[in-house]
C-alpha cells in the first residue's frame, strides 16, 4: 500500500510526532508508515483521514501486488 502521509504532513505543519499525538500513537509508528515498513490498521488509517479532513482514498492506496 502506497501513501503520501509525509506531503500531508507537510501541507498542514506537522511534524511526525504531532500527528502521532493527534492519533495516539508513537512517532516511529508515524515514520514506519511512511517508509512502507508498517502497514496501519482501520481505524487508524481513519484516525489519519479525519486529521486532515481528506478521504482515506486521498491518502492511501493500493498498489497491484496489495
């Protein structure tokens, strides 16, 4: 699953450990999202979409081997 949390991140002003506190969760959960390592759940994949008021289809997708 692809991603584009980190020009997300950049377009609001956040910094990998204010969106971890805004979605509960440890900075290095934000980091290994971000580099492909980690692969979030529901819920906080919704948590992520609802911070930046975008649908959870602007931020992640799938690629073709997913």
């Amino acid at each position: 699953m692809k991603n584009n949390l980190k020009v997300e991140r950049a377009i609001h002003n956040l910094t990998q450990e204010e969106l971890a506190q805004k979605v509960s969760v440890s900075r290095q959960t934000i980091h290994a999202i971000e580099t492909n390592k980690y692969v979030p759940s529901t819920i906080l994949s919704l948590k992520i979409a609802h911070i930046f008021n975008k649908p959870l289809e602007e931020i992640f997708t799938l690629e073709e081997t997913d």
